[in-house]
C-alpha cells in the first residue's frame, strides 16, 4: 500500500494510525517513509507492507494507492500493479488521459467532505488525511474499534482531538461503504494480536540500547538520519537517569560545534573512563577521520554510530544507502582498519549499540555500527526487546589504583597477553600510571620514538590485536536452502528482508541458495568457509561500487571469480524483486553461454 | 627527545608543599625545545604554579594540539595523564574528558597556530560552554613547528624573518575571547614570571574557562627586528595593567593592599586575586571596559598585560547541564542501566 501526500500536512500521524491498526489486528506489517529533504510542501509518500508471510522489504509492488498529491498524480498511477486499486480525492476532476485501464481508479470528495465538516483552514488540511484512513478502513475491513482504542491512546489528554479525527474517519468511512463495494480484494484479516512484538524505528533502538550500555557522554552534530539516535538517548535519558528530587543527570550530552569535535568529545570521553558515543552520517566521518586515525594509533575505545544516507557529498539526505563501507573500514590516513557491526533491523540496534560499547573498551579502537536510514527512520515490527538483569559491561583490561599497586611501573602498550592488546589506566586515580597520548610516533612503552624498530614493533602488534578482533565480533548467520545447492547469497544490514523474500520466491521457481548474513567486519573464518564452499555467490547490497563485494574481495584469498554483485542504490530500500530479477539474470546469462 | 627521561635527585632540605610534594615531582622530560624557546618558560611557570596550589598529579590532565607549545606537557608533571592531540582540536578532547570526569584539573595548551587557524572554531565554542579548565595559547606570531609561516596573531606590518611584512589583520586573542563571552581573559608575557604565575594560578582556580594568552618569543623563526612577538619587541612595549596574587582560600588574606592601587577579585572558591592596579582606571570586572582599554592601548602602541575581564558568575558546562555531581565514569552500572524489567514497561507503549 502507498500514500502520496504532501509533506507538513499531518499525514504522518494518518500514515502511522494506519500502521499501527494492522499491527493490532495482528497483522505482521513494516511502514516505509519515503520523504523528501524539506519541511514543508515537497512530495512524501509512505509505503506499508502488510502480509501474513511476515516479509520485511519492500516488494517493489503497490496493490494499493492512495494518490492525494495533485502533484505527482501521474507518477503515482503509473506505479500501480495491474489489479491494483488507487484512490484519489475526487474534488476537483481528473483529466481522463490520466486513467489506466488495467487498475480500478476511486475518488473520494476528500477535501469537499472536510470543507464541509470543518470551519478552520488548517483542520481541513490535517482532517482530509485522516479522512482517507476512514476510507481505507472500509476498502480494507480495518477494524474501526481499534482504531477509536488507537485514537484513544494518542490523544489521552486531548479529548477534542480524538472527537475530531474520528469524525474525519468516519467521513471516509461511510463515503466508501455508501460508493463502493466494501471490502475489496485486497483486504486486511484478523490474524492475532502480534503477541512478543513491537514497533520500534532503529534510532531510537540505537539510542536505547546506549543507555543499556552504560554510555554516560554523548557528543553529537545534527545530521539527517543519525539525529533520531541522539533525542531518543536523550529522552531515555531523561526518564530513566534524572534524579526526580534534584534534577541531576547521571548523563552528559554536548551538542558539538561540528564532527571534528564531537569526534574530539568521543575521544576525551572514552579516554577518561566514561563510556562515550557519537552518532552520525557520512559525511560527519568525512569530518571525523583524523579523530579516527589518532584513536586507532593511540589505541583509544571509540564508538561512532553512523547511520548511512545517500552519497557522495551531501546526496540525498533523506534516501537510505549502504555506502560507507569503504569510508568506514580504513578511515584515516596511514594504514588504518576498524571493526565495523552490521545491524539488519531496530532489534539488532539495541543489541549492537550495547554489544560496540563492549567491544570498543576490549579492543581499545574506534569502532563502528553502521545502521541505515532505511532501519533506522521507519517503524518495524520486531521481537520484543529482551535484557539479562545479570549482564555487566565487559570494560576491558583497565588497571586500577589496586592493580598498579602490585605492579614495579606501568607501561602502556606492551603486549603482555599476546593477545596485541594491551592495558590502560584512567587519568584522575593514580600518578604511576600516568601515561602521554599521542598520535607521534611511540613505542611499546609508550614514549616518543622516530625510530624504525620501535614503530613497527607497534604496528605489527595492532596487526596481532586485529587478528583478536575476528574472534570477539558477532559472527555472520548461516541460512541453509532446504535442498544442497552451489549457489551463495550473501548480505547484511538493511538487505536482510529482500533477500529473505527472494530466497523464498527462488525456491518456488526451483533456485535454490543458501544464505550468509554478515554481522560483522573483520570477516571470521565462517565468512571465508561460506565463500569457499559456494561455486557462486551473490553480494546483494545497496551502494553502486559493490563495496563488500570490494571488502571480501580484500580481506580475502582468491575468491574474486565467483563473486556476482547484486546492487540497489537509487536511495529507496531495496525490494525483494531486485534480488530476485539480479539472481535469475546471471543464471539465464550462464545457460545462455 | 622527549623520552629522555629527567634524572630525578631528591636533595635533603628541599621545599615540600602541602602534599609533602617538591618542585621536582612536578616536572616532566626534558624539553626538546630550542634554547630560549619562550615555550620553556612558561613550562617552568606551570611547574612552580602548580606545585606551589599543591595540584596533586594524578588530578591533573595536560591537553594540548599540535605545534611546539603542544608538545610541552611532555615537559611538566610527569605523574599526570597527558594527551597530545591533534592539530586545533585540544578544546573537544578536553570537552570529553571533563564531561566524564568532572574532577579534573584541566591544563590545555595550545600555540597562536593551533588555537586562532585550524583551532578557531574548537577555540571559540569551548569559550562558549565555559569548560572548566586553564586554556594556554603560548603565542609567538608564527607557526614554530612548521619553520616560520605568519600566524593569524602576527601583527599587520611586523615581518618575517626573512622580511616579507604580514599585511593582514591579526587576531587579537584577549579581544576575540572577551567578545565571545569568556568568563576569564589574562594576557602575560613568558619573560615575566612574576606577574604569569600569580595569573596561572588564579586561571586554574576560576571555575570555568579561563583564557590566558601569553606572548612566548620564537627565538628561531620570530626574533628579528621587525617582529612584534619578539623579546625585545614585547618588553619594550608591555603595559601592565595589573599585576595578581592569588590568595587560597584557606589562607588569611594577609597581603596588606591599598584602596586605588589593588583591587581583590573573590573567586566562586572564595579564593581572592589581589590585582595590583597600574591603571586605575582599569576595571577588569566589565566587558565593556576591558574591550574599550584594550583598543585605546593598542592604538597608543602598547601591549598590555594582567587579569583583563572576569566574571566567575556564570555556569560552567556541567552546571548548565545540571550533571551529577560524581564525575560520571565512576557511576556504578546499577545507576546507568535501566533494567529489564524498565524496558519490559517501555515496550508496552510499542504496542
Ligand atoms: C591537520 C594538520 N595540518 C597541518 C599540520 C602541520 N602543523 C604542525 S604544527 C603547525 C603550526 C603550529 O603553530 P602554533 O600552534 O602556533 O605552534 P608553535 O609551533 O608556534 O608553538 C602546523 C601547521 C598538522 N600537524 N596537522
Ligand atoms: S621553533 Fe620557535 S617555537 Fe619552536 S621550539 Fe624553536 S623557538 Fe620555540
Ligand atoms: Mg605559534
């Protein structure tokens, strides 16, 4: 199903009623906003996926349109599926070359009924939007008592204002019962109530998860998408870590002048003893990147969140890409390389936004959770959240005023487990293990050096500490086909949904592929085994140059040749056809040669 | 080097502090600076001023950028964790590691280069957010560490060393900080310690951002004839227009001083700088004043030193903040985390 609207005109509280109906009626359903880089006036659609199967992704399909946008009319008819239904308000009328034969067109007087309805200017605008959610609700056989207990719930402290959508509602409602064959075809069935899931948006699962972890500084520059991250820190913040009596916050937030300080901020944090973060996009880690580099040399824990829009340069802002592959994994001059966690949806959000905290303080680097507009900005129907009460944060090895006791003198950066990484001590405890920072070159002791043995001693040893990173990151998931098969598809992040879809509607058609989802960079070996053991693997993924494929190609041995690229990057999530149209392409090529 | 440790020789009878601590123990590797670097100076300054406040070490954090005054905390208390960052970006690391640890004691020090070019904009917001710490800019007029290019502080007309005259404005740091909203502004001269000391100290004791810009000749690259950032130059042209005693709060304030010839500053600890006025009409407590001298002596040619504008009033960034009084890495993860059963109640409204 497909809304276009115009956006400021409210009709992303319409948007999400409607969503959330269908998730009470138990049905599994995503919503997809689709908006534009604007406040007000621009174009915005949103798309709601609803289906008993469960799939995520989109489907590259619109069953059901609802064109209110006089605008993009045209466009929004052509993308109809043929059987498809599109509804528009009929006010004004319609020039009959803009028909389609093959699709059933409804109009509905929308804003006539609403300036009917309606005395105040701005009402109608907001009611109209309402309205065709009340049409809906009759085309579709949405239940109109979850809806009032939904209304009920938003507005709780504004009765007046539950009064008023429901008349618009029911505006809608009883136009299409009195004009049309109620329902159609395509209609929403009573499948349960959704039992052990929620509707959670990835930003504010991020943040959530970095109170969960413990982070106590979070330094941050506004950017579309990342900035939904930092309000739901705050606001959890807030609730959950104000003193009520004097207000105090056992939390600090610095909005930053720009990345570079934030970055800064991360840094100075981390480096000091309190768990510290920064959210951002691509080009905040443009902006970051001598930041990154000094805390990959000095071996400081660093968490930066980014959450990819469209590039290069300031793009789309409002369109998803996973695109910062490249710029992430080696940021910074010199030889730099930084672990990187992939989560697929708002569940692995909160999961890997409490997993990078423990990671970065273990491995004493700057690393990086990559989620993507797409996950982070759209409400998706996941498990529920869960959380061990016995969990600890795992800080790493930091010694204290008791262990430094013990000890003749502390140095900094030597290798004494052979695991290459090495123990810190926190300024403010203690003077014997005062320690110099720096970028400059240093040796394993931790002191100045220009001196060629001593430098790439240390460098070999960061070597040894990457090795150790492959064994602590979140492995990547194996998927089995349900039939032996030489054929591999492998994806990550926000992909998951698609390739899970096209796995299925392959399967119908007789291809069959088994599935890696890679969590994780640096690859671990069952990355490489899942590679070796396929004469054919697809790398579906959404940027243009086919970074991981680039990445794996990298980071490991002889395998160039039996990597296909799958690639999406017009900036809308990638739909499961995609994957399906990019697999049976290649195999059609391969028969036909 | 700057590995070249010190050779540590405690002698019998030397002055302790309250610490039990002496001079010594406050000092750091031996300077790879040039001999008669204004850098060292103000190095040795630090380590009296520090050690004579009883500052213990481990309390202390030494942040600085990049240049050649960025590379002195190497050089002063070697018991205290120092973080050398990178080029005009000491204010955000400093930022960050007063946020999670509020306890602290903040040394940044940065160059001309550092703070009023690649450090502008860090320079200005840390201004802004009143972070509690000292803020040195150890100025000479030129970038040391890259051989001699103007900095942003050379003066219009002074030249290089080998001749070519600046032409640009200059950025006058005290000015700039006082328009930003500084909530302390000092300027001194590396070459006199008797009035920089007293102004370390009462920097270190404001409770917020205190900006101490301090002219520290180059003698390699900004030292000529032509120079206004040379030894020469400075001395000649220095206007006091205070000279400052701090006096702890724990101490009687004994130093006798005469109405129109001092003037005592009380500071948020209830510690007191006693300003030692030349000017009397100087009134370093209003911003319109101290703005209004400044360009007067500029204009008369003089470069003028002392306590320029305070004003311990103002909130520092964890009082606008309103954070928890603990600094916040020692908060137990019982206080921090919410629970499971918290996030069970959150997700209800998810529903
Ligand atoms: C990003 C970056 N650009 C350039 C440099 C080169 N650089 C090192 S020090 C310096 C200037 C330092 O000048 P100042 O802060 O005045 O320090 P001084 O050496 O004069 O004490 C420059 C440009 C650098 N280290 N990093
Ligand atoms: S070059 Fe200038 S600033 Fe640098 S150490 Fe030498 S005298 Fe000092
Ligand atoms: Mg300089």
């Amino acid at each position: 199903m497909k809304i276009g609207t115009v956006n400021g005109t409210g009709s992303a509280s319409a948007n999400g009623l409607l969503m959330k109906a269908l998730f009470r009626m138990g049905v599994p359903v995503t919503g997809k906003n689709l908006f534009p880089s604007n406040i007000q006036g621009l174009p915005t659609w949103y798309e709601i996926r609803a289906n008993h199967r469960g799939y995520m992704s989109r489907s590259g399909r619109a069953d059901v349109m609802v064109a209110m946008n006089a605008q993009t009319y045209q466009k929004d008819l052509n993308e109809v599926s043929p059987g498809g239904f599109l509804i528009y308000d009929s006010t004004w009328p319609r020039e009959s070359s803009l028909h389609r034969q093959d699709i059933t067109v409804l109009g509905v007087p929308l804003s006539k009924l609403c300036n009917e309805n309606f005395d105040v200017a701005r009402i109608r605008i907001l009611m109209k939007n309402v309205a065709y959610v009340g049409v809906l609700a009759a085309l579709m056989d949405i239940d109109l008592e979850v809806i009032k207990t939904l209304l009920e719930e938003t507005f709780a402290s504004k009765p007046k204002l539950v009064e008023s959508n429901l008349k618009a509602i029911m505006i809608g409602h009883d136009y299409a019962l009195e004009n049309f064959t109620c329902p159609l075809p395509v209609r929403a069935e009573k499948m349960g109530d959704n039992a052990g899931h929620i509707l959670i948006d990835g930003n504010s699962a991020t943040g959530l998860g970095c109170v969960y972890a413990g982070a106590t500084v979070g330094a941050w520059y506004p950017i579309t998408p990342s900035t939904g991250v930092m309000d739901a820190f705050k606001a959890y913040c807030n609730r959950f870590r104000t003193d009520p009596e004097t207000g105090k916050k056992n939390f600090c937030i610095v909005q930053a002048e720009d990345e570079l300080a934030a970055a800064g901020m991360v840094l100075g944090g981390n480096w000091a003893g309190a768990r510290s973060f920064t959210p951002t996009s691509g080009p905040g880690i443009s902006l970051m990147s001598e930041f990154i580099g000094f805390a990959y040399y000095a071996e400081i824990p660093s968490v930066f969140i980014d959450v990819q829009r469209v590039g290069p340069s300031t793009g789309m802002p409002t369109r998803t890409q996973q695109c910062d592959l490249m710029l992430c994994a080696y940021a910074s001059h010199g030889d730099t390389r930084h672990p990187m966690l992939f989560p697929a949806n708002p569940k692995e959000c909160f999961e890997m936004a409490v997993q990078v905290f423990d990671l970065a303080d273990r491995l004493q680097t700057p690393i990086f959770m990559l989620s993507d507009l797409d996950i982070a900005m759209n409400d998706w129907m996941v498990p529920e959240l869960e959380w061990d009460d016995d969990f600890r944060p795992d800080r790493g090895k930091v010694l204290g005023p008791e262990e430094l006791k013990e000890m003749d003198r502390f140095v900094r950066y030597l290798d004494v487990d052979g695991d290459g990484i090495t123990y810190r001590t926190l300024p403010g405890e203690d003077a014997k293990g005062a320690y110099f920072v720096r970028g400059s070159g240093h040796n394993r002791y931790g002191a100045y050096t220009e001196d060629s043995d001593e430098y790439q001693d240390v460098m070999e040893r960061l070597l040894v500490k990457w090795e150790t990173a492959k064994t602590l990151v979140p492995p990547a998931l194996l998927s089995k086909a349900k039939r032996k098969t030489k054929l591999g598809i492998v994806a990550f992040g926000s992909s998951d949904g698609a390739v899970i879809e096209a796995r299925d509607t392959l399967a119908e058609q007789g291809v069959h592929a088994d599935y890696l989802r890679i969590r994780s960079f640096p690859f671990g070996q069952e990355v490489i085994d899942f590679l070796h053991d396929h004469e054919t693997v697809f790398v579906v993924e959404q940027n243009r140059d086919a970074q991981m494929k680039a990445l794996l190609i990298l980071e490991t041995n002889n395998i160039a040749d039996r990597l296909v690229s799958i690639t999406h990057y017009n900036g809308m999530p990638i739909p499961s056809e995609c994957v399906v149209q990019g697999i049976a392409r290649h195999l059609n090529a391969e028969v036909a040669a | 080097m700057t590995y070249i440790a010190k050779p540590k020789i405690d002698l019998p009878g030397q002055k302790r502090n309250e610490l039990g601590l002496t001079e010594r123990d406050y000092e750091g590797a031996m300077s790879t600076l040039c001999a008669g670097c204004g850098h060292d100076s103000i190095t040795a300054a630090l380590i009296q001023a520090l050690w004579e406040m009883s500052v213990a070490p481990h309390q202390l954090v030494k942040m600085s950028g990049i240049g050649c005054s960025s590379k002195t905390p190497a050089y002063f208390v070697h018991g205290a964790h120092g973080f050398n960052s990178v080029h005009g970006r000491m204010p955000s690391v400093a930022t960050g590691a007063m946020a999670a640890n509020r306890d602290l004691i903040c040394v940044g020090i940065s160059g001309d280069g550092d703070s009023l070019s690649i450090g502008f904009g860090q320079f200005g917001h840390v201004i802004r957010r009143n972070l509690n710490m000292l803020y040195m800019i150890e100025n000479n007029g030129v970038y040391g560490l890259t051989k001699g290019q103007f900095s942003a502080s050379a003066d219009p007309g002074s030249t290089a060393k080998k001749g070519e005259a600046n032409e640009m404005q200059n950025i006058n740091t005290v000015a700039t900080a006082i328009s930003m909203g500084a909530t302390f502004v000092a300027r001194s001269f590396s070459g006199d310690r008797e009035q920089l000391i007293p102004l370390i100290k009462a920097a270190i004791a404001h409770p917020g951002c205190a900006i101490l810009d301090v002219f520290s000749p180059c003698v390699t690259f900004n030292d000529h004839v032509g120079s206004t950032k040379s030894y020469a130059y400075v001395r000649e042209h220095l206007h006091r227009a205070n000279g400052a005693d701090l006096i702890m709060p724990a101490e009687e304030i004994s130093v006798e001083y005469r109405e129109g010839e001092t003037l005592p500053v009380e500071m948020h600890d209830g510690s007191m700088i006693l300003l030692k006025k030349v000017d009397a009409e100087y009134d370093p407590t209003s911003r319109p004043a101290a703005l209004g001298y400044l360009e007067k002596q500029r204009l008369a040619g003089y470069v003028v030193t002392g306590l320029l504008f305070v004003d311990d009033s103002l909130p520092e960034m964890h009082a606008i903040s309103k954070t928890a009084h603990a600094p916040l890495k020692d908060l137990a993860f019982e206080d921090l985390s919410p629970g499971g059963e918290a996030l069970v109640e959150l997700q209800k409204g998810l529903k």
